[in-house]
C-alpha cells in the first residue's frame, strides 16, 4: 500500500469590510477618467496554521481593528489627493496592494499571515491581491 504524505493543517478566516471613497484614473481613455465614486468591498483572507487554547487562529476583532484602522484612512476620501497615491492611480488593484500591505504589516507573524485581499468597486467586479 503507498504511503501517504501528512499533509499540513490551516485554517482560513475571512472578514469583510467596506468603505466609501471617491477617485479618478489619470491616463484612462473613458468615463473612469472622471471624478466618481465607489461603496468599495473589502473581504480579507487570514491564515492561521495553528490554534491558540481556546481553539481560535486568530481573533476575528483584531482582524477587523486591523482591517478599520487600514480603511479609515480611505473612507469618505478622494483618493487621488491621498499622498499613498499620487504617484499611482487609485485603482482597485493598487488599493488591494496598499490594505495587503498594511495588514500584513499588522497582523503577520508566528503561526498567522495575511493571505489575501479582494477589493470590488461593484458587486460583479473585483481584484484579488496576494504575496508568496
């Protein structure tokens, strides 16, 4: 009979967010070239590959202090006068690059690290962002 690899346990917790915010797309040849607005979705993927005692990965509060204190910044804002985009268009990719970012930067490290997020202008329309 062959052997059988182990294979390793993760769990993934998911928490979903949203904000509001304004912008435009310098160089766009269409109507996203115009000032416009978004009620922009959040959703971030957290991956835990052990569980503390109680048997959680991580806490879903602090995923979603971690998540308000990176979105708060962009909320009821035009993101084209942020600094974080003055060199770069506020697209959803772009946003989903700087909230990865700035979650990992808070929430990475031991047995939990940020594993993705999805920024969706619209219902039917999103970006996934992710690091190896």
């Amino acid at each position: 009979m062959p052997q059988q690899m182990s294979k390793q346990q993760h769990f993934e917790i998911c928490v979903q967010a949203h904000f509001s915010a304004a912008h435009h797309l310098r160089g766009y040849p269409g109507d996203c070239q115009r000032p416009h607005g978004h009620n922009w979705n959040v959703d971030v993927h957290v991956e835990c590959s052990r569980l503390d005692e109680l048997g959680i990965g991580i806490d879903f509060r602090d995923v979603k202090n971690a998540i308000k204190a990176a979105v708060d910044g962009l909320d009821h804002s035009d993101l084209n006068m942020l600094p974080l985009f003055q060199d770069e268009n506020p697209t959803s990719e772009n946003i989903a690059k700087y909230l990865y970012r700035a979650l990992a930067g808070q929430l990475d490290g031991g047995a939990v690290r940020v594993k993705s997020v999805r920024v969706s202008e619209t219902a039917s329309c999103g970006v996934i962002y992710c690091e190896d």
